[in-house]
C-alpha cells in the first residue's frame, strides 16, 4: 500500500487533490485522515515509523520504516514532506499532506530531494590539488594545512585578506555560527547569496517600512483579490507556491496580471499579461499611480495617516504621463490604464517579485516602487495584500536575517559600535577583544566586499581598494561561482589567491575554474538532510529541519567544520558559548543564543520546543489563516513568523496589520528613522492608526533599550500594554538618505538598448568607495554599444534548479529532465540570423576580456516566449567557458551529470548603486551563429 494513494472499486487511484474539488467540504488534509491513510503509524514524534506489509517489500517479515519530517532544501517555499528510512537509508519520499504551505505536493526538484544524500557524484572525502593533481587527504591533514595557512595570511596581509562566502543553504544555527566566526575572525569580508538575489529587496524595504521582508505569505494569497507578478516566474522559481495563486483565481475570482518581458509558464495562467522592456520598472508602476491618483482610486486615509512625503512622490511622478511611460516601457496607455483599473477595482491585492524586479542598477529604487504602488493602493497591512517578496534558497531568508553579509552582525544591527557590544554581551566574551581581532577600529565598522564583486579585492592596486591589503584567501562554502556576473574575471581572483577552500556536498565551479596546480581543497560538507536545524522560508515561517541520516561518506556537517575552524584557529573555547552558558546540544543551543541577541526582528520567541510542537501539529492550522486552532498550538501562527517577540508571541503572519492587537501580531509600520523628518514633519502615524487595543491610539516612538535588553522585559511590558516594541510610525515615500534617489526614479540601465533616453533618465555617477571597491556608472555608459551589440540580454530559472545548480546538476533525474543549457530565441530573429532551432549560437557581450568580448556558446531554443529584440539564458549551468569544455579539471569521478556554458560569463557590469546587486536581467549582446 502506498501512503498517498487510496484505491477506489474500480481499482483506479484517486489523488486527494481531486477530492478537493469533487467536494469542498472535506478538505484533502480532512480526506487524508478520513480515509484511514496513516493506518501503519506505529509511534508518534518527530520520527515516526511505518510497517510496510511483507508483501509491498517481497521480504518475509514487514520492515520497519523510519518516517522523518523534514524540510525541502531546495527553494524558500518551505514544502515539508516525509522522508522515510532504513537502517540509516534514505529509501523513499511520502507527502506530508497536513504540511499547511505545501499539502503534500512537492515539484520535480523537491521529488529529487533524495538524490542530493544518494547521488554517486557526492564528494567522499576531502581533496587537495597537488602538483596540478587531485589528491584525497584526510580531514585532519585537510584542516591543518588550511588552519596553518591561513595564520600565515593573516600574519601577513592581517585578517581582512580573507573573503568568506557562505551559503543561503545553510540552517539558521550554521549562518549564524558563521557570521559569529567572521567577527571573531575580526573582518566584516563575509556575504552570501543573498546579496545577489534580493538584498535590493531588503534595502528598499527596510527603508520605506522598517523590515526588509515579504509582508504576507504564500498563503495569505488565497485572501488576495488581485494579484501582480513582475519580474517573477512562480511556476518555475517556486512552483508550488502557485497553488495558492490558483486558488485565489479559483475561489475570490482574483485577477491574476503578469508583467514580464518575456511570456513566462507563469503568464500563461494570467488573466492578464503585459510585456514591458526589461529594466522600466519604475517608470511602469508610476504610469499606473499616476492613473490611479488620477481617477481618485487611492486610499487616501493610509496615505494621510500612515506614509510620510507623498508630496515628494507627487513631484516625482509628474514625469511620468502615460505617453512617456508608454514610450519608455514599451506598453501601450491602453494596457496602462487596464492594468491599473484592474488593480484598483480588486482590493486586497498583492504585489509579488522576485530577481526580475531586483537584478538591476537600480534595483533598490525598483522594489522601493512596488511598495509605493501598494501604499497608494491601500494594500499594506492587510489580508490578501502585501509585498509578496518570493526568495531563493531555501533559507536565504535565514542567512540573511543572520547577518552572512558584509554590511550587518546578525539581525539587522549593522556594524557600529553599539552593535558589536551588542553581540559581545550575547557572545558573553569582552568586547575590547572582539574589536582587538579587527586590523583597526575604521575598519571593524565599515561594510565589506560583496558576493558581487569580492574578486576585484583580489585583482585590483590596493591602492583602489577602501582597505590597505587585497584578499589572499577566499572560502566558497555552499556557494557556486557560476551564480555571479562576470565570471571571466572571477576565474582570473580564482587563479590569483593563496588559499581557495570549496566547501561543498559537490565539487563545484569553484574548484575548477581556476589554471592552477596547488592552494585549492575541497571539503565534503553533509547535506542539508544529513544535518538539523531550523530554516526561514520566504514569508518568515521558521520551520524546524529534521535530520533524516547520518552524513553519507566522509562529509561533515557545515557546523561541525566552523567549530573545528574556530578550534584550530585559537579561540574555540570563547566561541562554543554565549549568555546562556556553554554550547552542549547542538544545534538547539545556537537556536536559543540567537534567541536571545536577535530582539531587532523578534526572532525571540521561536522557541526549539516551539518549533518541533508545530510539526507534529501541522494539522491543526488554517490554510488561509495560518492560525491554529486547539491542541497546545492553540493560536499560533504557523511558522511562528517574525516578530514573534515572547514565546508566549504567535509570530506575525502579517506584517504593518493594525487591525489586531499586538499580542496576536498586530503591528504600525515601524518607528525607525526617529520622530521628525528632516523637513520637520512628523514620522509617527496620525490618530487612531495603531493596532487594535493599542494603549496609545496613534504613533509613538520605539521603546528605549528594546534592541538591547536581554531580560524580555521591555517585550513583556509593550504587549502589556498593546504596543509594539519598535514603536508606530510612518511609511516613507521620501528616504532622504539616500541622496540619490530619495524618491524612486527610472533610470536607463547602464547597458540601455535607447541610448536616446539616456541623457533623460540618466544612471548614477560613479562611486569611488562602494563596499570597498569602486564602482563605475557613467564613465563606463556607452550610447554607441547598441550600435554593436542590438540585443537585449535576460537571464533566469530552470524549474529543475536552483541557483548555481550545483547539486541539482549531479542529480540524475533532474538532469534527464532538463539535460542542457540553451538560449531562448524568438523566430524572426533567428530567421534574420540563419539560425535554426537546435543550432550552437556565440552570445557575445559588450564587456572584454584579454582575448576579446566575453562570450558563450549556447544552443539555439526558439521560441515565442520572448520579443525579437531579446535573448534569454538560463543561469545554473558550468562547467563549460566560452567554449571550452572543462571536464579534465574534475576530479576523477566527479564529473556532473549535467554541464553547460554559464550565462554569467556574458551577463554585463552594473550593480545596484545601494546594495551592489548585480545587473543580471537587463543587458546588451549579439549573436552568431557558431
Ligand atoms: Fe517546494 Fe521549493 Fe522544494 Fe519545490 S523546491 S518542493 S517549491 S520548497
């Protein structure tokens, strides 16, 4: 008997799906129970255990089925499933239909979660490059060498010569325990992957509201009404999210509207689809403000009580008159103004984007747009409304609230001086030694290198560089090259340092990119299903991970290998322990020391007990809700989202909701910027704007020492008395610290196919010092590129992967799924250009190396999803550079299954000017047929 299938008469199976919408009433998860499914559960707990009859396994006697809840590694979706086991074998994956984000259903990468433990492409153990050799070594020898060369670098270059580059795979207790070892390593050169999917994200919108999350949640969107999806693919970035989509269409008859440049799987379910040119965000979503202040549709009580500087906004937007909006973007007034009325005419709404909106020069302004759209709308703090921000990496949300990023310790607190003492306490060791370990005070508080651009660390003059050494020793732990822009420059930092460590369950890009002979060792780190822990997904559900087998081979859990680091570097004692004592379970007592510090988000009340009591009653939530009913979860919220501020808190589902008291998650927008505007207007919200119960009706300031008091006792004391601990503030059109864009503008993207708008909508002077490198705008925008390069050129998913692709790439199901890198090509312009489908294509940039333009050699897919002035790469393919296989640099064995050319390698220059995103989805190129 399988679990997730009930037989019927007629000996046809019946998926509880159909059940669903056979009868409404029995919900599949009330099908599920009612049909008897679990019969064979012979223990309760985490672990569960099934007998499989004799007959299902043709052995004599029933075998006894370990079953393990647990959480896909893959995406920020957050799908659990059962995982179930033999003797310490992964044998079989089983749905988790009581899981309330995904019901059971998983996608084809989720499906293939066992082959990441099981796939012969593992790494077994670690491995040197000797002599231009791969050669296996021992765990110890490995960690020697690369403890002992790393005291030489530091002895020498001092500490900011190494560059960490972590992972948003990891659990929250191993990204929290490596931005702890960065400070006590004493450098802030520490980032991840978030930096180039959606720091954009969390810069815009930490800076008009407070928090820089997604508000709602995949859920919440069965409340929403409408529903605008740009610069995201949700079938294929994160499929099982749309189920909620569907059901908002189905149930609320909600206008689903995609904006995208190219016609995505996604569109193909909208009610409406609109094709802008890449890169006009901005100007698209004042287009449609415009039109909607126009015709009188905002909310204008949320604007008068709850946003500050709409006069600031009102300027700006006189640029933006549907004709010129139209000339920029591409889309006709006509669909302008559909488009707005849509919106405006079915409230709640949702906004939901993901890398298509973020990728871009100004790609802080652009997500700092869509909240403003929202504002205007009404749609914020509000069931089916929101800014549904879909992350990447199944714990991107995670590592980012941690701090694996060069410009913050974890939870938001920044680098100041106030932040490290701060973290200090928590740490329980002396401050004065934390900042000793920096190589002087200037340093230790300001931002360092990014993800996007760490390798110039390693190439450029000191001299250039916002500190006095370069970058000698780099680690890519979790983290495939291949995920970055300009890869070709990458490769040469690659082949330039001392030390590169590739920390790993795969061999990646990393260790194969680089000519060389020796400085290189790649570690076997354990999967994220041979390890435990809790994971953030992208709505802030904070899940417990259980771990489903012991670490296969000779890999080593990611947390096992920071302590063994902090050990062999000296100051392991003063690392494996905090305020609460010493470190002795692990992971559980990293969960309770961010529980502690991490006041800012209320990432407090997330309790490990809390945690693994919400698995087991899973059942008990509300789909749309996400609110228990009954049972010891009575009036949790699935996830405990954050701020849950007490572990007696039930999370904040959404977030700026006024219309609940705060002890049931009711919140204001948060008081962060002070009470009083530079031009002396107040900050705090207007009268009768704050939560329900709330012992001060209107705005307040935030509560004095809330970010630092340890005790509780000021959460304890707010909710007391119906007030949030941040305070009840303003939403900001206006963020006058950002001088450039203290209201959001379109700019052209720097590698713009209408060099005639360019002196209009100018991009960014160039900065001298941008996360210590300089970065370069106008002295590097060339009106004449197009001239030679006509083509648009757009990056993005594959269903089938995630990110650099790594694991995904050495899984052999998803590989024969998806089993090559192609360009996707409209027909005319193939036609225009000889070429035909299945032909190998060069795509050529603007940008050159010392051999020419950077280039890849691509097969042709033609298709009509995207316009003719355009071509589309997907990004998780390597081991393949501008045409040159590189198979003879792997290891022997370890050969991926699936490889292909990296659209990173032709992706052009341009970072975001706040956070140094990289320009991914909007730049220029040409092809030839090869
Ligand atoms: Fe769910 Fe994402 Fe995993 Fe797919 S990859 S099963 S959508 S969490």
């Amino acid at each position: 008997m399988k679990l997730n299938r009930v037989k019927q008469s007629d000996g046809q199976q019946l998926n509880p799906a159909l059940m669903d919408s056979l009868n409404p009433s029995v919900s599949r998860r009330g099908f599920v129970t009612a049909a008897g499914i679990g019969v064979g559960l012979v223990a309760m707990g985490p672990s569960l255990v099934r007998e499989a009859k004799a007959a299902e396994s043709g052995a004599k006697s029933p075998r006894k089925l370990e079953q393990i809840k647990t959480i896909c590694g893959n995406c920020a979706v957050g799908c659990g499933f059962i995982a179930e086991v033999e003797n310490d074998t992964w044998v079989s994956i089983e749905p988790w239909f009581e899981h309330p984000i995904n019901l059971g259903s998983l996608c084809s990468k989720g499906a293939a979660a066992r082959e990441h433990v099981i796939s012969d492409k593992r790494l077994k153990s670690p491995m040197k490059l000797e002599g231009g050799k791969w050669k296996r070594i021992s765990w110890d020898t490995a960690m020697s060498e690369i403890t002992a060369k790393l005291q030489t670098i530091r002895k020498k270059y001092g500490p900011d010569s190494l560059m960490i580059l972590g992972s948003a795979h990891h659990n929250n207790e191993t990204a929290y325990a490596l931005r702890k070892f960065a400070a006590f390593w004493g450098s802030n050169n520490i980032d991840h992957q978030a930096r180039i999917c959606h720091s954009t994200t969390v810069a815009g919108l930490a800076n008009v509201w407070g928090y820089g999350a997604m508000t709602n949640s995949m859920n919440d969107i069965r409340n929403s009404k409408s529903v605008l999806i740009i610069g995201e693919n949700v079938c294929t970035s994160h499929p099982i999210a749309m189920q909620h989509i569907l059901t908002a269409k189905e149930e609320n008859r909600a206008q689903i509207i995609v904006v995208d440049p190219r016609f995505s799987q996604t569109a193909a379910f909208a009610n409406k689809y609109v094709r802008h040119r890449s890169g006009t965000d901005v100007a698209f979503i004042y287009g449609l403000v415009n039109i909607i202040l126009k015709n009188g549709w905002e909310d204008k009580k949320m604007i008068q009580d709850r946003t500050y500087g709409f006069s600031n906004l009102k300027e700006e937007l006189k640029r933006y008159d549907p004709e010129t909006v139209s000339d920029i973007t591409g889309v006709s007034v006509a669909d302008l103004e559909h488009t707005a009325r849509l919106l405006a005419e079915n409230t709640p709404g949702t906004v939901i984007w993901a890398m298509g909106g973020t990728q871009h020069t100004n790609g802080t302004s652009v997500t700092r747009s869509y909240c403003v759209l929202q504002l205007v709308l009404g749609n914020m703090g509000k069931p089916g409304g929101g800014t549904n921000v879909f992350r990447g990496h199944d714990n991107v949300q995670g590592a980012t609230d941690l701090g694996v990023l060069s410009n913050t310790l974890p939870g938001y607190y920044g680098l100041s001086k106030g932040a490290y003492k701060h973290w200090s306490n928590v740490w329980d060791v002396d401050n004065d030694w934390i900042n000793g370990r920096f190589a002087n005070e200037k340093i230790q508080h300001k931002v360092g290198f990014t993800v996007a651009r760490w390798y110039e660390g390693v190439l450029m003059d000191p001299k250039e560089l916002g500190q006095d050494e370069n970058v000698h020793a780099a680690f890519y732990w979790g983290h495939s090259t291949n995920s970055q822009s300009q890869l070709d420059r990458i490769k040469t930092a690659l082949d330039k340092v001392e030390l590169l460590v590739d920390i790993d369950p795969f061999v990646t890009t990393t260790s194969i990119l680089p000519d060389r002979k020796d400085g290189v060792y790649i570690l076997p780190a354990a999967t994220v299903y041979e390890q435990s822990g809790s994971v953030t997904n992208s709505n802030r559900d904070i899940q417990w991970r259980n771990q489903v087998v012991k670490p296969v081979w000779e890999s080593r859990k990611d947390l096992d290998i920071v302590i063994d680091l902090a050990e062999r570097l000296g100051f392991g004692d003063k690392f494996k322990k905090s305020k609460n004592g010493a470190w002795k379970q692990l992971p559980e007592d990293i969960t309770r020391e961010w529980n502690l510090g991490m006041r800012t988000i209320g990432m407090t009340g997330q309790t490990v007990e809390r945690m693994k009591r919400q698995q087991e009653w899973a059942h008990a939530f509300d789909l749309k809700t996400k609110i228990a009913e009954g049972g010891p979860v009575d009036g949790e919220q699935w996830g405990l989202p954050w701020p849950c501020w007490t572990d007696k808190h039930p999370g904040t589902h959404i977030l700026y909701r006024t219309s609940i008291p705060v002890a049931k998650g009711g919140l204001g927008f948060r008081a962060r910027w002070g009470v009083k505007a530079p031009d002396g207007n107040t900050l705090l919200a207007g009268k009768g704007a704050a939560p329900v119960d709330s012992s001060i009706n209107e705005g307040y300031a935030e509560m004095k020492n809330w970010k630092t008091d340890l005790t509780g006792k000021v959460f304890e004391e707010a909710i007391a008395k119906g007030l949030a601990p941040y305070g009840n503030g303003r939403a900001r059109f206006n963020v006058w610290t950002f001088k450039d864009d203290p209201v959001p503008k379109h700019r052209e993207p720097l590698h713009s196919p209408r060099p005639d708008l360019i002196t209009e909508w100018v991009t960014y002077d160039d900065v001298k010092d941008h996360y210590r490198v300089p970065t370069l705008y106008k002295s590097l925008q060339k009106a004449d590129w197009v001239k030679q390069y006509p083509l648009i050129l757009s990056t993005g998913r594959q269903v089938e992967f995630e990110g650099g692709g790594n694991s995904e790439r050495n899984c052999w199901w998803l590989v024969e799924l998806q089993p090559e890198m192609y360009m996707e090509i409209h027909p005319k312009l193939a036609n225009d250009n000889r070429i035909r489908h299945g032909d190998w294509v060069w795509v050529e940039s603007p940008e050159d190396t010392d051999s020419g333009p950077s280039r890849v050699k691509v097969k042709a897919k033609i298709t009509r999803r995207v316009s003719p002035d355009m071509v589309y790469l997907p990004f998780h393919w390597g081991g393949v550079m501008s045409g040159v296989d590189l198979s003879n640099k792997y290891p022997e064995g370890y050969l991926p299954y699936g490889m292909g050319e990296s659209a990173n390698t032709v992706t052009n220059y341009g970072y975001d000017r706040i956070t140094q995103m990289q320009e991914t989805k909007t730049g220029l190129c040409r092809i030839k047929k090869a």
